[in-house]
C-alpha cells in the first residue's frame, strides 16, 4: 500500500462518520441547508472508502448510483423521484453483481462455486427466508398499493420486489451484507409509507437516512471483508 493509499485509508472513514453526524444532526435540527449540502457528499466518500478497500466496481458503481439517487430524491417531485429511484434500481444490479457467482467468483478472484453460493451461482438462502421477504414485499405492497398515487404503484411495486431480491441476495452472501439489505428495505419502506400518507416516527427523515447510511455501510464493509488484505502470519525467530 502506497503512503497516498494509506493516508486515504485513513481520512476516508473520518470524514464519511463526520459527515453522518453532521447530516444526520442538521435533520434533527431542521437545518435544511446543511443537509443538502451534506446529503450529496455521503456516497461518493463512501464509494472512495470501498476503492481503498480493494472493492470491486460493482460496489463503488453502487454507491455512485446512489448519490445520483440522493441528489434527485432532494430536488422533490413526482419526475424527479421516479428518475431518483431509477438510480437506486442501478444499484441495486450492481449490488446483485456482487452477490452472485459473478460478484463473488470472478471480482473477488473466487471459483465460480463457494459456500455462500448455489450450482447456479446465487448465495445460499434457506427457503423459509425467501418466503419471508417475499412476503414482507407482497405484505407492504399490498398495504401501501390504495395510498399510492395511480402513476407511483407500478414502479414502487417493481422498484422494491429488485430491492428484496438484492436484500435477499446480500443476506445470503453474509451477516453483515444481510443486515445491511434489511436496512435498506426499511429506509425505503419509511419513504413509501410517508408517500401513502401512512403515519411514520417523529422527524421521519432523520429515521430514513440514519437506515439508509447504515444500510449502505453496512453493505460496502460486508462486500469488502474479503477483499482487504490481512496481515501474514509472523515469521517464526530462529535461534542460532
């Protein structure tokens, strides 16, 4: 590792957790110039940890996706926040690249097969938990599909069935990945619920983005376990 790599190694995370706190601090304090001016600075820091951690392009490509996501979702109205979940769909392919024998074999120098995976490449997951995100999906869909605009249903039906599979994917490549698929579908179930006019927590975008960094995170780190080297054993002190 370069002196420049390493410097970046440990800058990058100061300023992605500084970042988060100050984000997520303005929401709470209504300090709306704050966020967004903060808002589109989170993922690309993030994309830039994952670059120094060895992560292959799916994984920062996501994380760009992302940002696009977060600058359109900010802009407000119905164009912008179909093209803002467009951004988030892309990353979720790129998400599912990571999760399946492409992702896990070819990106990070794996053979095709490994535990995590099945013949067809796909982690392993056990089938009572692809029941249960399957209908945690067909559940919130179902609930929210009478309080969604006519024009919205249709994309936030297929925009979160590509997000339980990637979730379902993440949970099966790992623990940490998993939680991080789970937070995700969290987050955006707070943003669809407040576009059905369901009730949500207090200051409910403070609660969206605080799951949303962390599920981000969550996924990045998981993604680059393996991909970061660990120190060598030492080697062993002959006496003379």
């Amino acid at each position: 590792m370069t002196a420049a790599a390493g410097r970046a190694t440990r800058a990058l995370p100061a300023l992605f957790a500084l970042l988060t706190a100050v984000h997520l601090g303005a929401l709470l304090m209504d300090a709306t110039t704050v966020v967004h001016a903060t808002k589109p600075a989170l993922m690309p820091v993030l994309a830039g940890w994952a670059l120094v951690r060895g992560g292959p392009w799916p994984l920062p490509a996501a994380l760009v996706c992302g940002c696009g996501g977060d600058v359109l979702l900010q802009i407000g109205g119905d164009t912008a926040f179909l093209a803002g979940m467009g951004c988030f769909a892309a990353g979720h392919l790129c998400y599912l690249a990571l999760f399946t024998r492409a992702g896990r074999g070819a990106l990070f120098g794996r053979a095709e097969r490994g535990p995590l995976s099945t013949r067809a490449g796909w982690p392993r997951t056990a089938p009572w938990m692809a029941a249960g995100y399957g209908a945690a999906w067909l559940g919130t869909v179902a609930l929210l599909w009478s309080g969604l605009a006519s024009h919205l249903r249709l994309p936030v039906a297929g925009y979160s069935l590509l997000l339980t599979v990637m979730a379902l994917a993440a949970l099966g490549a790992g623990p940490w990945t998993g939680l991080g698929g789970a937070l995700f579908m969290l987050s955006d179930t707070l943003i669809a619920a407040g576009l059905a006019d369901w009730p949500r927590p207090p200051v409910p975008q403070f609660w969206i983005m605080a799951t949303y960094i962390a599920a981000q995170w969550l996924l990045m780190a998981g993604a680059t376990r393996d991909a970061v080297p660990r120190p060598g054993p030492r080697p062993a002190l002959i006496r003379p």
